[in-house]
C-alpha cells in the first residue's frame, strides 16, 4: 500500500492505494466518529462488491445500512439525490454516520454531495472502483450533481477523510470505463508532469492491458499531482481549473448530447484535443505538440474527433462553465507538454476553428 496525504491542515485526509485493500476495512473504521455508515453504491457495483466491503466493514465492528442508486450519469440529479436522503432519514442516520461512496464518479459526487448537505454535513469516506474515480473525482472534495443546462453546476466542496483506491477492483471494469479513466491520467501528465507525460507514452499499452504494477504507478502519480494542485487553491480560485484542462469543451460535449451518450472520459479527452487545438492557434505550442497528445489519447482508445455539435451551440453552453467569470470563459491552454495556463483573452474566432478543426461528421457515442 502507497499513500499520499492531501495537505489542508484540519481537513487534510490520506489517499491510499494498493491491492487487497477493500478487504482492510480498518483502513475507514480509524476514521469514522462511531461504528455506524451508510454505503452508498449503484445497481452495478453493489452486486460486484457491496457484500465484500459490508462484509469487512462488520469484521471490523461498523454497522453498515446499504443504499443502491440506479447506474449512470444521467441519473446525477436530484431524483436520486433524495433517494440517498430518504435513506439515511428513513434508517435515522444522525450526524455521526459516516456516509460511504462505493462506486465511480457519479456515485461519488452524489453521495459526496448528500454528505455536504445532510444534516448540514457529515463526514464522507471515498472507496472509488473506477479508474477515472481513482485519479480525478474522489480526491479533492468537489461535489455536486448536474442540471439540464450544465454539468456539476450544483454541488459543494466537502473534503472526505479518507480515500481508498483499491487496484485490484480495475479488473472488472467494463474497457470503456478503462479508457475513460486514462483520459483523467494523460490529463495530469500533459498539464504539469512532462516526465510522466512521456511515461505514459511508453506505457500505455500495459496500461490498457491492465498491467497492475503499471495502473498503480499512474494512480498514484495523478493522485500526486492532484494533491499538490488542491493544497495550494482547495476553491478553485485561482491553479486548480488548471485542472480543468479539456473540460470546458468536454463538459459542453456531455451537455449538448444528453448526460450518459459520451462517459466523462470520453468528452474530456476531445477536449483536450479542442484545447491543445486552440491552444496551437493561440501560438503558445507547436502542431507536433497537438499531434503529440492526439496520438497518445488514440492510442489509449479514447475519442480525438469531438461530436458535430453546431459551434454556436458549444459556445452558448461554455458561457455557463463554472469557470466563466464576469461572462467571459476562461480556457486552459497548454504552453508546453507539462505546462498549463489559463486564459480568458481569446477572440471567438479562434475558439469556432478549433471546435470546427476537431469536429467529427456525426454525435454518435465511442464504441462500447
């Protein structure tokens, strides 16, 4: 087991990562202010591991009431929101129950978000069982749900106590999900670690085959990465959206198609390619940059043409990115493979080329 601390003083939490460790159910008792949590899981990954960990969670002493939402993005609303609520009122949950995210990033989020909430908050224990979950979503305290004209527009930061990244549950996730996972990797490795970058150039393939030694050492250096970013700006006032890399035009892809047609991953990683693509247009990297991270993201498996979305249409769903500020949209650029920036300078025009240089001839899904 490897662990990295996030480092926010009172709140900070350590994130760990290895093998075996949904079965060390002392790992979250430690934290938990009494024997009692509510697991929240979805109606996919509560038959593959809710009994395990409920299982480990009793060997260890905690009382463990189960709650299993429906599967899926769209499904990140307030429907299933108070189905977790009902839950924890009809069980009388109280303060000290500590809520329990079993699942990918949308389990996550949710229950994340119902934790910031409930009771005007009670603490939260992350154990993601996706990649994209592992390296991104769980760590940070970013939680929410979306609503029709934006994605996570309504959410809070609530920072978990614990993390616990459990390589091993990776072998039963759908490729699809893999692939979307390492889109969030590449992501870190392109905007702040050149080294890890080229890293990743080299290991892709093992880690699309799932080589455990090589998924553990991308989990942990995007953990690592992400830890740094969040202790210096928990709010997202200023580096953090760095980390949003992709994501303005990622999240208006997941948008404009409907929650749940494009996974995450998918949307981010024509993203990137849209970003590094402005990012070109802008002057600040060269072509073979752009061609350098395409190549990477194809090899992954992952989508380098965005959906036929009108641009008129991607601007308009820009302008409520969480980042716009004093209705300008301010855009992660790439200065350099492992370094980003941000801008909220760049003419329209050059915003419509590059969605229209990346655009593909239809909006169908990546295949399954």
């Amino acid at each position: 087991m490897q662990t990295v601390r996030i480092a926010l003083g009172e709140r900070g939490y350590d994130i760990h990562i290895g093998r075996g460790l949904l079965a060390r159910a002392g790992l979250i008792a430690e934290v938990l202010p009494q024997p009692r949590v509510a697991v929240v899981t979805n109606a996919t990954v509560g038959p593959l591991y809710l009994d395990a960990l409920t299982a480990a969670l009793g060997g260890a002493g905690v009382a463990v009431v189960p709650v299993v939402l429906p599967d899926g993005e769209q499904h990140k609303n307030w429907e299933t929101l108070n189905l977790v609520y009902d839950a924890l009122l009809a069980n009388r949950c109280d303060r000290g129950t500590t809520i329990v995210a079993l699942g990918g990033g949308v389990v996550g989020d949710t229950a994340g978000f119902a934790a910031a909430t409930y009771q005007r908050g009670v603490p939260f224990v992350q154990v993601p069982t996706t990649l994209l979950a592992q390296v991104d979503s769980s760590v940070g305290g970013k939680t929410g749900i979306n609503h029709p004209r934006g994605k996570n527009m309504i959410g809070a930061f609530h920072q978990p106590s614990l993390v616990l990244a459990d390589i091993d549950v990776l072998r039963t996730l759908p490729e699809r999900e893999l692939r979307a996972g390492l889109a969030e990797v590449i992501k870190h490795g392109v905007i702040r670690d050149a080294a890890f970058f080229g890293w990743l150039e080299a290991n892709v393939d093992r880690l699309v085959a799932r080589e455990t030694d090589a998924l553990a050492h991308a989990v942990r250096r995007s953990v690592e990465i992400k830890a740094e970013v969040v202790a210096l700006d928990e709010r997202e006032t200023g580096p953090r959206a760095l980390l949003n890399f992709g994501h303005t035009f990622g999240h208006a892809i997941e948008t404009g198609l409907g929650y749940g047609d494009w996974l995450h991953g998918e949307a981010v990683a024509a993203g990137m390619v849209m970003a590094a693509e402005l990012s070109a247009r802008t002057g600040l990297i060269a072509g073979a940059d752009v061609a350098r991270l395409r190549a990477l993201l194809a090899r992954a498996g992952l989508p380098v043409e965005a959906p036929a979305l009108p641009a008129q249409r991607m601007l308009e769903l820009m302008q409520v990115d969480k980042k716009a500020l004093r209705g300008r949209v301010r855009f992660v650029l790439l200065a350099a493979v492992g370094h980003a920036v941000v801008r909220d300078d760049l003419p329209e025009p050059a915003v419509r080329d590059a969605i229209a240089a990346c655009a593909g001839r239809d909006a169908a899904a990546p295949a399954r």
